[in-house]
C-alpha cells in the first residue's frame, strides 16, 4: 500500500468539521471554556472577520538569487498608521493563494 493509499481524503474531514462548527455555532460559550482554559466568551466575529476582495497597487511575481518571490507594492502619498497591518493581511491573503 502507498503512502497516497493511506492519507485521508478531503471529504472525511468535513464530517467532523461540521460537527465542530455546528457545536461552537450552538454553544460557543460552553464549547470555548472546554476547550480553552481562563477566557471569557465575549461575541462571535467569524462573519466580520474577513473583508471582500482587496486590491493592490502593484505585484509581481520575481526571481531573485534563482527563488521564486512575490514582490507587493503599495503606493502611498504619504505614512499612515495602518500601513504594517494592511501589509501583514495582504501577506496572509497572498500567502493562502
């Protein structure tokens, strides 16, 4: 048998998956404090958490030193606050993709 033959499909993830979600959908207070110790449940942000499609100014996809990289630029006209948070989420985003 290979090692292919053994891995576990995608579908059989979704059964306890589901199960999971349904438990923290129906009672996330309860199944949080189970599972993680010393929180207090405060609200769900799940539907908040991600934003729509953002868009870039600029990227590319290099090779540097025979690697290859993705290089993002962001123009701005000038320093904002948000701009290392901003850059860390496209990252994540990018890095999913």
């Amino acid at each position: 048998m290979t090692d292919k033959q053994n891995e576990p499909q995608p579908y059989q993830y979704k059964v306890y998956d589901t199960s999971f979600k349904s438990l923290l959908q129906d009672q996330p207070r309860e199944t949080l404090s189970f599972f993680v110790g010393g929180i207090e449940y405060q609200e769900e942000l799940s539907e908040k958490a991600l934003k729509p499609s953002l868009t870039v100014d600029s990227i590319f996809l290099v090779k540097r030193d025979g690697v290859l990289e993705i290089l993002h630029l962001e123009i701005e006209t000038e320093p904002k606050s948000e701009m290392p948070h901003r850059m860390l989420e496209y990252y994540g985003i990018l890095y999913r993709k």
